[in-house]
C-alpha cells in the first residue's frame, strides 16, 4: 500500500455479513501497524433490506468519520442491488473505480449490468464458494479473499491470523477452516476484466 488511503464501500441486503466484514477488514490490518476503520449504514434493519458498510485503510491515523461517498472499491456482496438505483451501487464512482460483485455472470454482463465507463470489474461466485466450505449462503469472507487478489492490503497468511484471533473466541475450528477454505478459493477463483 503506498500511503494513501483506501476507501471501500459495500452493499449488501441484511444478514449477508457486510458489516461484519467491512469491521473485520478494518481491524484485520491493525497487527499490521496500518489504521483501519469499518462502520455498517443500515436504512430498515431487517433481513433481507439492502444495507452499507464502509472500510477505510491508511498508514497514517484516519481523521474522516463520515460515509464513503466516492469510493475506490466497491464490493457487492448481492448481485440484484445493482437492478435497483435507489441502492446507489454506482454513486460517487469515477474512472478506476474497481468493483467486485458477488455473481455468477460474466464480467462484461456484469459491467453493463453496473453502467460505469473505465471502471475495474471483477466477479467471482462468493454464495456458492460459501455454500461448498462453510454450509451457508454467507458470502462476507469469500468477498474479502477476492479482494485480497485485487489490494494488497494483506497476504492471504495475515488475513488467516486475523480470523483465527477475531473469530477463534465465538466459533468452532471448522466454522474457522470453513472460512479459510472460502476465502481462499475466492482469491483464486476471481474473474478479472
């Protein structure tokens, strides 16, 4: 990472683990002597209502405490969110925007799906990555493996620690392998432009 910070953005629909994971990648970088900082945006707090996270990262201490309106990445946890404006999946996007969308379409159906000119798309398939390691359609781990392939914001050993010592204390070893097994074949199995 070279001193600037990232500023990530996420959307996702309620119980899809945006927030968790937008918390988990801010605090996943601290061991790392970096600062991080990750906050959820909710609208209706319900399962299944289209929510935000937000991350930022940065060598230096984080004076910002407000959402993220121009992103750099942007992560898409549901696929259908990118069908509705009011999910604002492309708001504050520019050039070099890059995004990485949780589907089983390509990318290029995926970037005309999204709208954006001289925009970064990646997809990869993080539910069904989810379903085969831990059993669930969860895809907030798989999602931060496949951006791991796109940011070096962490080696994929940094990022097993990080969830080893955030999850170690709530869950059982293979709720953890699980996770580790998604996240890894995320960072393989991402499809880039």
């Amino acid at each position: 990472m070279s001193g600037q910070m990232v500023e990530i953005r996420w959307h996702a629909r309620g119980g899809q683990g945006a927030k968790t994971a937008a918390m988990f990648l801010a605090e996943a970088v601290l061991p790392k002597g970096m600062y991080g900082q990750g906050f959820p945006e909710y609208g209706p707090e319900r399962r299944g209502a289209p929510m935000r996270g937000f991350t930022r990262i940065s060598e230096k201490p984080i004076r910002r405490h407000c959402m993220i309106e121009n992103p750099g990445i942007v992560i898409i946890l549901d696929s259908s969110l990118m069908d509705s404006p009011a999910a604002g999946c492309n708001a504050g996007v520019g050039e070099g925007t890059v995004f990485i969308v949780n589907t089983t379409e390509g990318v290029e159906a995926t970037k005309a799906k999204l709208g954006v000119d001289g925009a970064e798309v990646h997809t990869v398939d993080a539910t069904g990555i989810a379903l085969d390691t831990i059993g669930r359609p969860i895809p907030n781990m798989p999602m931060i493996g496949a951006l791991l392939a796109v940011k070096d914001l962490l080696t994929l050993e940094e990022l097993q620690d990080a969830l080893v010592e955030q999850l170690g204390s709530k869950f059982s070893q293979a709720v953890i392998d699980g996770n580790l097994a998604a996240v890894k074949r995320a960072n393989k199995e991402l499809v880039s432009e």
